[in-house]
C-alpha cells in the first residue's frame, strides 16, 4: 500500500474554532436525528439558519481552496519532501512507472476510465433507476442536479479525454499528441477516435435540459451508448498500438507535452477558480444577498469546469491523498448537512490517518467509513446544495 499523509485535519481545527452556532436549542440534535434526505432537499435559507448556513459554505469553500492549491502545488512545485509530481511523471519515477511509455499508458486508462464512469455509471445509473420505477431515488443520484449542471459536468469529462488526447487545452492536436502517434501508424483509428470523443459530448449536450428530468429520454440512452462506444475504441484499439512497435523514447515529447500544457495549466486554473469561489463565499458570510448569492453561484460554475476536465488524470497525487472524494464525493449525505449546520457538529467533516494504508479487519473497516462519511459532507456538491436549488442560485427568505 502506498503512504498518504493528510492535512485536512488542521485545517478544519482551526476553522471551527471560528465558527458561531444561531440555534441552541436542546432538542435541536431530536429534531435533525431522524431527517432524511427528502427532507434535506427542502430545506430553505432562513433566518433560522442564516449565521451556520454561511458558516458552512465557508469552511466547505476553504477546504475546497486548500485541497486545490495543494494539488497544484504537489505537481508544480514539490511532492512528499521531494521533486514535484511534474518531474517525477515526466521522469517515470513514480511507483509502478518505468518509461514515459508506462506512463502514456496511465494517460490513456485514466481516459477509459473517465468515459466509462460518465456512461456506465454518472448516466446510467439514474436512468437505471428510473426505469425501474425508483423515481425519487433516480433524481438522487444525478451528481449535480442542484444546478441543473449535469450535462455541463459530463460533456466536460469527455472534454478531459479530448485534452489528454490531442495534448491541448484549445480543442487543437498538438504535435506532440498521443492523437499524431496514432495517427503515424494508422490514420483511420485517429480520425475514428476524434470523431468518437465529439460525438460522446455532442450526445451529452443533446439531452433535454435538465437532465435530471430527462432520465427516460433516448437522448440519455443514445450519450450511454456513446460514451462505451468510446471507452472500447481506447480500451481495444488506442491501448493496443501504444503497446506495439513505439518506441518508449517515441513518447517522452508526448508526455512531457501533457503534463506541462495539458495537467499543469488545469490544475492552476482550478487553483485559481477555487480561490474566486472561496472570495465569493466570504463575501457572502459578511454580508447575504440574493446578489451574493448569485456571485456564488456564478464562481461556483466557473471554478467546476476545470475540475471535470481534470477526471481523466485522476491519478498521482489527486488519488494518493483522497483529494478526489475530499472535492468530489457524491451521492452527498443530505440529512448529514442539515444536522452539520444544525449542531455546528463541523468534527463530523475531519478526517485524519493515512489514506493509502488504511489497515484491514475491522478497525481499517471502521476507518474507511469514518473517511467516507467525512467526505460525504463537504466538497464541491455539499457547496452546491447549499448555493442553489432548482437550477439557479438560492434566494434569502
């Protein structure tokens, strides 16, 4: 198992210590006890609420920030005591890499990987669900159904692959791509590829708006499909040349081209839009406004985008220190939130030990569910229900 080293812990000290609780009532942990997350998705911003609701959003959006910055930082700067995670990626010196081949390789599985998620799992199985008669709990499990974000969110996925694969964030096939390897050895699959990744976000963007109300849609069906037509064609044919006859110092120019204008410009990016959300939230907690709220939403939005186009390389340290389900993890625990701002129970989001070296038996059992359980009440889509509802930035009542 691989060593992780978490930080969130000290953060979230000194976060709630500046936290201020508006209810104190004595039966006010009764009363949000038996809650459930039908519940939780009615809940309003009231004055009852008003101080932890911003309370909330705050330390969400500070460990948003801090997770962001970190992971920049560990690519860009310095990783684990030594050189950053750039250099060592780029120099296959990472656990488990020994050419920059092994390491085109990483790139391409973390692109299947992404298309398989969004269509096996992030469409499907709402719709699943729906089909099923499950209706209520279809809608549950739309990651980013708060905003009416979802299509965004999926086709940005798929936008991910098309970065990794043409080597630029511009949409252009950079000459040091794994799209012009492919292409040198058989244009045909290149071509079939390029059209495979537009025709997987074309048929994302196609579903009804929002999709949360279109899961019986054929639309929804046809992206499903869409998404492991591409998966296949990567998995089968895309893995298949790359194992072949290139050479490993045919690929150097290739990864060194991902990691410094693909990985490296994301990652700063959501450093950066992190850091405009996390300034929106502030200025939301100092003074609310339907306004505020809005510009929260607004951030929110913008600081979502390079963090969906950043899935298809969730590996290394975004892996490795559980930085993923730290910004990412849905479905959320509904009924978890409302008693966090019920309660001002803030311990509930700490988590502390070594993510990689969680022990088995019992206890690491244990240790796991207190780290899901933590990660299930924070992160981009704990924010998302508390800045929005029904698609659009909440309002003060």
């Amino acid at each position: 198992m691989k060593k992780i080293t978490l930080f969130a812990a000290a953060l979230l000290a000194f976060g709630a210590a500046t936290f201020t609780a508006c209810k104190d009532d004595d039966d006010n942990d009764e009363k949000t006890a038996s809650i459930d997350d039908s519940e939780a998705v009615k809940v309003e911003y009231n004055s009852d609420y008003a101080k932890q609701w911003g309370n909330y959003m705050r330390v969400v959006a500070t460990l948003l920030k801090t997770d962001s910055d970190n992971l920049y930082k560990y690519w860009n700067e310095a990783y684990d005591g030594g050189d950053s995670y750039a250099k060592r990626f780029k120099g296959a010196k990472d656990a488990g890499f020994t050419s920059a081949k092994d390491c085109v390789e990483q790139i391409v599985d973390g692109c299947i990987d992404i298309a398989n998620e969004v269509g096996t799992a992030k469409i499907n199985d709402p719709v699943e669900l729906w089909k099923d008669g499950n209706t209520d709990d279809a809608v549950l499990a739309v990651e980013s159904w708060f905003s009416w974000h979802s299509r965004d969110d999926f086709a940005n996925n798929i936008g991910s692959i098309k970065n990794a694969y043409f080597g630029s964030l511009d949409g252009s096939v950079n000459a040091n791509s794994i799209s012009k390897m492919i292409a040198s050895k058989d244009a045909a699959l290149d071509i079939e590829v390029s059209a495979a990744i537009a025709t997987a976000q074309s048929s994302i963007l196609a579903i009804p708006q929002p999709f949360r109300n279109s899961l019986g849609s054929p639309e929804a069906q046809t992206a499903i499909e869409q998404c492991v037509a591409l998966r296949d064609l990567l998995k089968n044919k895309v893995k298949a040349i790359i194992d072949g006859e290139l050479k490993d110092a045919d690929w150097q120019p290739v990864l060194d081209q991902y990691v410094d204008n693909v990985v490296l410009p994301t990652y700063k990016d959501l450093s950066e839009k992190n850091t405009a959300l996390y300034n929106a939230v502030v200025a939301f907690e100092k003074n609310p406004s339907n306004d505020a709220f809005q510009k929260c939403a607004d951030a929110w939005l913008n600081a979502r985008k390079p963090w969906e186009s950043s899935e298809a390389f969730l590996f290394g340290p975004v892996a490795d220190k559980g930085l993923d389900p730290n910004m990412d993890s849905w479905p959320l625990d509904l009924s978890g939130i409302v008693k966090v701002f019920n309660t001002s129970a803030w311990a509930d989001l700490e988590w502390s030990g070594d993510y990689e070296e969680i022990p088995e038996g019992e206890e690491g059992t244990k240790h796991a569910q207190e780290i899901e359980s933590a990660q299930s009440l924070r992160g981009f889509h704990t924010l998302e229900y508390l800045i929005f509802k029904d698609g659009k930035a909440r309002t003060i009542h």
